[in-house]
C-alpha cells in the first residue's frame, strides 16, 4: 500500500433511500365486464442504500466525492394485479474493517469484516398495498389502497480501521517503515524524519512452510495523539483491528523505559481495551547495542514484558522476531 493522497478512511455522505410506489386503485374492466371486481396491484419498494464488504479495496477513496447519495423511489402498482418495480438499490463497496456511524448520535451501526458481506445502511419505503388486499364480503368494491413508506434521510460517517495480524507501535522514526520493507514485499517510503508515514502501509510477511501473516505499519503516535494531536485518532483507529501489537522502540532512544510508558499511556487513554491485546516490543536498531548495554535495558523494563532485540539493516534477530509474532498470534486465536 503506498503512501498517497489515495488512501481515504473517513467519509461523511448525505444519504436518501426511495420512497415506496402506491398501491393501485383499480377496477377489472373488460368488453364484457363494466363492473368488475378490484384488482389494484402493490406499489414497488423504495431502493436501499447498501453497504458491501470487497476484499478487493483498500481505501475509501471512491466514495469520496460522493457528497449525496439518494436511492430511487418504487413505482406505483396499476390494474390486474400488477406490482410496480422496486426502486434501484444503491450498492456502496467498501474495504473490509469499514464501520458504519450515524452522524447525530455516533452510534456504531455496522461493521463490515467479510468479503461479499452486505448491511442495509438505510431501508427505502415499503410498498403500498392495492385494493386488491382489501376486498371482503361486505365490502366488495374497496375505494382506498394503503399509501406506501416514504424513504429515510440522514447523514452518515463511513471509517476504516486497517485489519491487519500484526500492528505496528511506535513513535516516528521507531524503524517499523524499515522493518515492513525488510520482512514482507511491501514498498513503505521511508526517511529519517518524523512522520514519513501518513498512512497505513499493509505487507504480506512469509512464514515458515509457505505460511504468512499480515503487519501493519501504522502512522507514528505522539504524545497526547488520543487527544486528536498530530494524526492521533486517525493512527489509534487503525490499532484496534491488529491482533497482535507490536511495540517497536529504537535502541538509540533517550529513555526506552520512558517511551514505553508513553506509548502504553496512549493507547489505554484512546481505548483500555487496547491493553488487553497481546503484545512485544522490539528493540530496533541494535546492532548499535552491545550485550552489556542490551542487559541493562532488560532490567530497566516491565518483567512481564517479553523484549526483543533486532535489527532491520543488519537482518539480526529477524527470524526469532517473526517466531515470537507467530506464537502470540496462535495463542491468541486458541484462546
């Protein structure tokens, strides 16, 4: 996944479902029968407005400039019974990791995790029943046909949080764009100033035995990023769909212990599920360490947090890296 202007998560869309079709009014007539018997059909239902998961898509960038979406209406019913067409739905496609709001109230109304998956973000109007529904035996000529549903209106937020195995922690300049490069095919720009990454930047990391996972480099976190500084809400979002979190800090940091803390901070800040993840931290960039050095930072970390020393441009502690990854990402799923 590139880093562009391509990658959209956050959408704001007007949308309109269809209004359903009336119900007919209407009376059997033939050459030889004047006065016949109802035979008012339905009105047509109003068109949906849907969302559909595609594993194809990795952005919400086609929806974009689509300000205003508005569903057409079903057609009225008419005579012998006919029932009018249902409005059109309107199928919007969207990424897997799409969740759904509605603006006025922020509530979460759906989530889109499967291929093919679908939700009816707005339901058109049903149909109106023809007089046909309504004959009786005391009332044989009925004059009225039920009005159909009208189609509802409102504004609506589509987001994207990556879905990914393995998320990516970690301050600006942590490594994590380097390390991705390294272990998958993925391209992340990278440079050594803050914020090179502005988007998520998905890789495909082989396994043993032809197996692989999926990591996430996500957008460096700041401080205070649960406030919304920086690019926060945007980077903590994508956190909660990752498995895995991997905390990545580099061995030339002033206070590891420190940054740790700060990172942890965040996330419980933004969400304190978030701390209920399985996570490990590797220590980047440590082919500038030596093993005196490398036990001290032990010492001065959490004991329950299990630490990894690697480093990317010398390819150290890679493989016992994605072995540690593997094993947490097993246990997790058996649990």
């Amino acid at each position: 996944m590139a880093d562009s202007p391509n990658f959209i998560d956050h959408v704001k869309m007007h949308c309109r479902s269809g209004a359903g079709g009336n119900g007919s009014v209407h009376f059997y007539r033939d050459k030889l029968t004047s006065k016949g018997g109802p035979d008012g059909g339905d009105g047509g239902r109003g068109g949906h407005i849907i969302l559909k998961g595609n594993k194809q898509l990795w952005t919400l960038l086609p929806l974009k400039y689509m300000k205003h979406v508005i569903a057409s209406a079903g057609q009225p019913g008419s005579g012998s019974r006919s029932s009018g067409a249902n409005g059109e739905d309107i199928i919007l496609e969207v990424p897997l990791g799409t969740i759904a709001k509605d603006v006025e109230t922020g509530e979460i109304e759906a989530e889109i995790t499967e291929d093919g998956q679908t939700y009816i973000l707005l339901a058109g109007g049903h149909g109106g029943k023809g007089n046909w529904h309504y004959r009786s035996a005391t009332n044989q000529t009925p004059q009225y046909a039920s009005p159909a549903g009208e189609g509802k209106e409102a504004w609506k937020i589509l987001e994207l949080k990556v879905l990914a195995d393995v998320g990516l922690v970690g301050f600006p300049n942590a490594g994590k764009s380097t390390l991705l490069s390294v272990l998958s095919a993925a391209k992340p720009k990278i440079a050594n100033y803050p914020f090179t990454t502005l988007v998520p930047n998905l890789g495909v990391v082989s396994y043993r035995d032809n197996r692989s996972f999926v990591m996430a480099d996500i957008p460096g976190i700041i401080e205070d990023a649960h406030k919304g500084k920086g690019i926060g809400h945007r980077f903590l979002r994508h956190i909660e769909r990752n498995a895995v979190l991997l905390f990545m800090i580099p061995g030339d940091a002033e206070d590891i212990k420190e940054e740790y803390r700060i990172l942890l901070n965040e996330l419980k800040s933004y969400n304190p599920e978030l701390l209920d993840k399985p996570r490990l931290l590797a220590i980047s960039k440590s082919d500038l360490l030596d093993e005196e050095l490398k036990e001290w930072i032990r010492a001065e970390l959490p004991k329950d947090l299990e630490t990894l020393f690697i480093s990317s441009v010398a390819q150290k502690g890679l493989q016992e890296l994605k072995d540690k990854l593997w094993q947490i990402m097993n246990i997790s799923i058996e649990e």
